[in-house]
C-alpha cells in the first residue's frame, strides 16, 4: 500500500483493481518495514513483552537479509540508477547505469559488518534498532540521489525527492531518537 500511495497514487486511483496484482510488482521496502513493525508491535503488546529487547533481536538479521534481497534487485535490473562510468556501473540497454540494488546490497553488508563490531561490546536494549535506523536512514537517504530520474519507471518525486526519502529521513530522526532517549535514562 505503501507503493499505491506514494509511487504511483494516480495510476491507482484510476485502476483500483491493479492494487490487488502484487505478482506483477509495486512493493517499497518501506512499506514492508511498516508491515513488519506494526505485525511485531502486536505480537509484542499481546505477549506483555520488551519492546527493544525484542526488536534489537529482529533488527540484527535485518542487514543480511537486505544484502542478500538487494542482490535480486541487482541480477534483475530492477532499480535502475543514473548513467555513470564508475567501476560499480552496469550495463543496461541505453548505457552504463549505476545499479541501486547492488549499492544498497553493499550498503546493507556495511551495516552488518558495523553490527557485528559493535555486538562485542555490551550495549543497552535498543542499541541496534537506533543504529539501523541512523544507518540505513542515511544510507538509503543519499542513494536515492543516484536513482534515474531519465527512465519511463522512474521513482515519484516530491519536492525533488523520492517517497523513500522521506521514509529515510523519518528512520534518521527515530534513530536519533532512540539514541537521545537512552542517553537521558541512562
């Protein structure tokens, strides 16, 4: 839903049955990630459970397996970035493009490699939901910059950015949040 909304709001409201088609495409990873929050804030209210013990839990697999779904972004052309002779660059039909799948596939093993130098160190609850959100937020955030805006299947833009900006910004000032919180109740 989040894809109908924000991404193509206008092709929707024309064809309304089209929402129902998920086989032939249209997801955001944003709004999986809100699928996957609201479905876990359920789970953990109903059981009487910690909300940051458990979502430190989710959030440390999270990296690899963005790094790994990224990589099918990549092998199918999915999300297309602007032309580029950089090294990272591929080949598509009208020249070489940056690839976002394969950038954030990096981006996302970063991450990992960033979770797993700080799990060797004790650390309050919460610790690696905040810092997903600050680094996928930022990284995210200016990948984006690099996404083609030349393209029939180009992403929306919204005062010059895309849907998945603003999600981005909102992860950085979560982070940020979460981080602020924890250092006043420390």
């Amino acid at each position: 839903m989040f894809h109908v909304f924000f991404y193509e709001p206008a092709f929707y409201f024309f064809a309304p049955l089209e929402i129902f088609k998920f086989w032939e495409g249209g997801m955001s990873s944003f709004g999986g990630f809100l699928g996957a929050f609201l479905g876990g804030w359920w789970y953990i209210k109903r059981n009487a459970l910690d909300f940051l013990t458990w979502a430190d839990a989710a959030v440390f697999g999270l990296p690899l397996g963005l790094a790994i779904g990224r990589i099918g972004c990549f092998l199918t052309r999915m999300h297309p970035g602007i032309k580029s002779n950089f090294f990272l660059a591929v080949p598509m039909e009208d020249g070489a493009r940056l690839d976002l799948g394969l950038l954030e596939s990096l981006a996302a093993g970063a991450i990992l490699l960033v979770f797993l130098l700080c799990d060797r160190r004790p650390r309050r609850k919460g610790f690696f939901l905040g810092l997903f959100l600050l680094l996928y937020g930022s990284a995210r955030f200016f990948l984006d910059f690099l996404r083609a805006a030349d393209i029939s299947m180009a992403d929306a833009r919204y005062a010059g950015l895309t849907p998945s900006q603003y999600g981005s910004l909102l992860f950085i000032v979560i982070g940020c949040s979460i981080f602020a919180f924890r250092k006043k109740n420390a």
